[in-house]
C-alpha cells in the first residue's frame, strides 16, 4: 500500500487541527485511525457543517464523523471502485478489509490523470465586484494603478476573482469602479472575454456596499459580492447551496484565523489561585473574508448616494432580526492580497 501520512489522523484530534491538516496538506478527505485500524472519513465538508451547527473546533473529530461513508473492500473490483469514485468524484478510496483493517487507499489522480474531479451544476447568478476604492494599503504601487489592476501571475487580481467565478457558470459581472476608473474600463475593454462586464461608478466614495444601490433595477436574483482584492478557493457550489438550504437573506463566507499567543497564559479562579497554564498557545478566529451571497431584495435598503459598508447593511438586517449566515472556510481557502506581506507571499509561493 502506497503510505501517505498526511491523510491520516487520530479519532481524538480537534477539529481545528483537523483542519489545519487539511490546510497544510492540499487534502479535503482525511481517514481517522483509531490503534492502527480504520476508523472512519472526515471531509471538508463534515467540518463546515460541524461548525454551522455550532460545535466547537475545539471537540475531538469523533464527535462529527458520519456512518455513511464510501469504502471498498478488497474483494471489490477495480472498475466497480473506480465506477464508485467516478460518480461520488470521491478524492480517494480507501480499501477496508473485514476486520477494519486499511489494506489501500487509491487516489483520483492515480486512475484518473487529468480527468477534473470536481464537476457539478452551473450557477450562473450575476457577480458584483467593489473595485472603487483607492487600495492605500497597497501604496505605493495603487499611486499608479487601481488596485484591482494589480499583476498576479499572468492576470490581474480581478481577472482571478472573475476566473473563479468562471469555473462555476457565472457569467455576469458588474464592476464598481470610481478611482482610477478609466484605467479599469480601458483594460477590460481591450482584453478578450468570454464573460458580460458592466461598469458602475460612484461619484464619490460610499463605502463597502453604498454603490450598490445603483443596481437597484438591474439585478433581480441572488447575487455574490466580492471585494477586488480576495481570493476564495473554495466550492462555491457548496457557498450557495449553504445559502439557499437555510433561507439567508445574507451569508457571509467566515475564514479561520489563527494567531499566536507569545507568552504563557494563565487561568485563575477565587483567591486568583492559578488552574492552569498554557505556554505560548494560539488563538482562532472566524473573520470576515469579504466575500458574500446576498437576496436581491436587500438592495433596496441600501441608501441613495450615501456612505455605507456592508457591516452597515448587515447591522440593518440584525436589528429587524433578519437571517445572516456564516459559511466557514479554511484558513488558506482565502487569500487577502490588499496587504503588501500578503501580496509578496502570494508572488513567492507561486515563483518557487
């Protein structure tokens, strides 16, 4: 059996290190092992609903894993496995025998080379892009162009946003534009395309959402947001179908954060007698990507020509007790490329 350890973890380890796992290794399907013999399959998406229904990524994986799960046994045959995988589009299939022993584990791209695993149903629901802002964090280099014009690889920051998008059948695109804003037009208006691009500009700045209002009458569905300076690599299939299982009139993609603590931290109790101590631990955090799916109807709370960011909107939709989801992505499932650190990093993982 070809050995990758990077697949495997214990039934006890935390959902969060489960995660980071997942995160470190490119994987999206890892097999729990409990003394040395097969315990079961954790997803991505096990996790995501794991944490939608509000668990902690603190609990032990043994606490969210499913009993219906896609093994084979070694009596099965090889077409019949990969017919299996071929219709789940299953990352790997672990071969399990009769007394929960793993005796192989065969990979997509092992039997399917080339063949894109991934392939569900179209969303074609329109995109809009906040591209109007001046980038100041990107200063000096947003002196000269927009920040959304920003070279990444071969493309610019907002044609990778767009190529996303692509992947799963949106084809409609509305740019908000308003620095630099012929620069953007100029651009997209010599390059070939194979997707519908509108320009909305704000005369002056309205904040995180305030231009959308401008919209008013030409999107009439569910609509994505994005900021023009994230990259989310995540199903977006699976963004959408979170949003619409749950009756949203807003979700908000949450990335995972994790910071370290420099110092040893201590838990006291009456008296200020210490409990307990952890050296140096780090701390999570769901933050914000700034990539959203929204119900066409919230336009029109949006103000006329007025500042306004989306946390605004959101506060709105809360105070009428409004339904706001969170779907959560992994930590490097979301890249924030409107910091220079961030943007250098980006360059020298792709120069290497």
């Amino acid at each position: 059996m070809k050995i990758i350890s990077n697949i495997f973890i214990s039934k006890d380890t935390k959902i969060i290190d489960a995660l980071k796992q997942m995160d470190t290794t490119g994987r999206r399907l890892l097999i729990i092992i409990k003394n040395d013999y097969f315990f079961g399959l954790l997803s991505i998406g096990d996790i995501q609903r794991a944490i939608i229904g509000n668990h902690s990524v603190e609990e032990p994986v043994s606490d969210i894993l499913r009993t219906a799960i896609n093994v084979a046994s070694p009596e099965d045959d090889l077409d019949k496995i990969k017919e299996r995988m071929m219709q789940n589009r299953t990352e790997f299939m672990p071969i399990v025998d009769k007394s929960n022993t793993l005796v192989d584990v065969i990979f997509w791209k092992d039997i399917f080379e080339n063949k894109e695993r991934l392939k569900k149903e179209k969303i074609d629901l329109p995109v809009i892009i906040m591209a109007g802002g001046k980038g100041t964090r990107m200063r000096p280099l947003t002196h000269i162009i927009p920040k959304s014009l920003i070279p990444l690889d071969e493309k610019t920051i907002v044609e990778h946003i767009i190529h996303n998008f692509r992947k799963v059948g949106c084809k409609k695109f509305f740019l908000s534009v308003n620095y630099k804003s012929k620069m953007i037009r100029d651009y997209f208006n010599e390059i070939e395309k194979d997707y519908e691009i509108s320009f909305f500009e704000e005369k002056k700045p309205l904040g995180t959402a305030g231009s959308i209002h401008l919209l008013n009458d030409k999107v009439n569905s569910t609509f994505f947001i994005s900021n023009c300076d994230i990259l989310i690599n995540e199903d977006y299939h699976e963004i959408y179908k979170y949003h619409k299982e749950y009756k949203n009139e807003l979700t908000i993609v949450g990335s995972f954060r994790h910071y370290p603590v420099p110092y040893g931290t201590l838990e006291t109790r009456d008296e200020g007698r210490l409990v307990a101590i952890k050296e140096k631990p780090r701390v999570s955090f769901l933050v914000n990507s700034g990539m959203y799916i929204l119900e066409p109807h919230l336009i029109e709370s949006i103000p006329t020509n007025e500042f306004f960011d989306i946390t605004d909107l959101i506060h709105k939709i809360m105070d009428r007790n409004g339904k706001i989801g969170v779907f959560p992505v992994s930590e490097k499932s979301w890249i924030d490329i409107g910091e220079w650190d961030k943007y250098l990093e980006r360059l020298r993982i792709k120069t290497k």
